[in-house]
C-alpha cells in the first residue's frame, strides 16, 4: 500500500473528508458510491462497480429480482426456467 502523506480527523459522525486531489486522481466524483473492505488492520475504500452476482462482470448489468446480473447470465436464466 502507497501512503499519501494525508491525515484527517474522523467528525463526530465518523466521517472523513477524502481530498479533491485523491478524488480526481482517483475519478472519484460527487455521489459516486465507495465499498468499503478491512484487509487485517487497514480500511480500504474502493470506487463501487456494480457486477453480476454470478460471473462477477459489471459489463452490461441489470436489475433481476433485486439482484444484479449481467445479460449473458440472465438469458441463461431464463433458458434454464423455460426448460
């Protein structure tokens, strides 16, 4: 992991404040959705991709029964139903 160099004190909310600088860098934008991973003692943030909940690809994705597929794993639903 790379450091910044940047520090930031949690609100009472616990928010931080992410620098205009790292977003940019990042392509991180207003309202753009962050995930959020713990990797031993560290917290890592990473820009959200929604993907299929099956094959893992965010190429093409859709909404099916509240869950997130992508067409190809869709159509194959939807074969397997009809059979």
């Amino acid at each position: 992991m790379k450091s910044t160099g940047v520090v930031r004190q949690l609100d009472t909310l616990g928010r931080i404040v992410l620098p205009i600088e790292l977003r940019r860098t990042m392509g991180i934008d207003v309202k753009d959705m962050l995930e959020i991973f713990v990797d031993n003692d560290s917290i890592v943030l990473k820009k959200y991709h929604p993907c299929c909940v099956f094959c893992n690809d965010a190429r093409d994705v859709v909404a099916y029964k509240n869950k997130l597929v992508c067409r190809k794993c869709l159509a194959e639903l939807t074969n397997s139903a009809e059979k």
